[in-house]
C-alpha cells in the first residue's frame, strides 16, 4: 500500500507536496487527464491506492471523499492537442495544466512515471511507480480515472453507437468494428495508427488490436 514517506522526504506537510498522475494515454479517442492532489494526512480517506488496484465504484467513493479533504487540481490536454503535439507532450501539457489548477501553488510535484513536465512553477521529481507507493499519487490517479471516464461517458452520449463507456475509447475489437462501420469521430485521435489506417486504408501499417482479453487491465492502469 502507497504511505506518505515520499512526502516526507520532500517536507511535508510544512511544505506542500503535491502528487501528479494520468489517465488516458493509450487509448484511441478522448482526452488525456491529468490530477494533481496535495492530501491533509490529518483528515486522509482510508484505502487510497493506485487506481488500477480499485474497482470503479471504489474509486468514486475516494474521488468524492478526497473533494472534501484535499486539494485537487485537473489538467486535460484535448484530442487536437494530442495530434499536434504527440501523446508524450500532451500528457506533460496535462500534468503541468494540473498542477497550475490546485488552489494553492505546491512547492514540490511528485510526478508519477520516469521524467517530468519541463516548466512547472515548482521543483518536481519524478517517482516510477509512485501511484502504488505515495498517497499523494494514488490519489491523483483516482481523480484522474474518474474525471476521464466521465468525459468518456460523455462522449458516448455524443457518439452513440462506438461503446466509449464500455472500453473508454481503447482499441477494443468492439470499437474498431464500430469505427469500420461509422467512421472516426472529432473525439477521435487522428495521430494514432489504428485511425490513420480508417481515414487512409492505403497505408502498410497495421491496427495495433488490443485484444479483448487485455483490454480490461489497459483500462484500470490508466495507459
């Protein structure tokens, strides 16, 4: 189970560490999210945890305790912004929009993964698997998660007919086969292989297919 040492190691809570995490780089239609969290351990909900270790209505439960204890900022880089700059700096884009939105300015991120967003206002450090080792973290990843899948969920009522609220926008054979019969949405990721080969059947490259078997534990880790 994450605890709260990183944290410590960085001067909390005299100083505010806050923890950075997203969902949604991997699939292949929607917004990339960002959540940036800064948790009071005097009043932290119990069971915090990396997002993908928690069914869906487990992670409601934290993302609507954690609004009333902790201070959350979300970050979202859009579908457009994703084709014209590449998922990698969109993701950073996301954190950076995160971390700008907390009501208050951290002193420190602790950005989830191996790198992180150049031009943050504060210092960072980059924690590799830190949703299942800092709270901070793991409740960025839930609030990430959450607010993603309703933006999908969203997006299914918009585009009825692609499933988004079944498999949030991954490349599931269910969606591929809806994408073959209907075409590519705006909510679709234009830059990314399986749409290109839609829009342009020409192209050699091939669908990158998630099967079904594997699509379920793509979606809970957030890729």
């Amino acid at each position: 189970m994450p605890d709260y040492a990183i944290e410590t190691e960085e001067g909390a809570p005299a100083r505010l560490v806050c923890g950075v995490d997203e969902a949604g780089r991997g699939p292949l239609a929607g917004p990339v999210v960002a959540a940036a969290v800064i948790i009071d351990m005097s009043n932290c909900p119990d069971g915090l945890n990396d997002s993908k270790k928690l069914d869906a209505p487990r992670r409601e439960e934290l993302f609507a305790a954690l609004a009333n204890c902790a201070e959350i900022g979300v970050g979202i880089a859009s579908v457009e912004e994703i084709d014209e700059i590449n998922i990698l700096h969109a993701t950073m884009l996301a954190m950076t929009r995160a971390v700008a939105s907390l009501p208050r300015a951290p002193h420190v991120a602790l950005i989830d993964g191996n790198r992180c967003p150049q031009g943050l206002a504060c210092s960072s450090r980059a924690v590799i698997g830190g949703d299942a080792l800092a709270l901070s973290i793991a409740a960025a990843s839930i609030a990430a998660k959450v607010t993603r899948d309703r933006l999908m969920h969203e997006l299914a009522n918009a585009h009825p007919g692609y499933g988004f609220e079944r498999h949030m926008g991954y490349g599931t054979p269910q969606h591929l086969d809806a994408l073959s019969r209907l075409g590519a949405t705006p909510a679709h990721r234009r830059s990314f292989a399986p749409i290109r080969k839609i829009l342009s059947p020409g192209l050699d490259e091939g669908l990158d297919i998630v099967s079904s078997e594997s699509v379920n534990l793509l979606i809970q880790k957030n890729y």
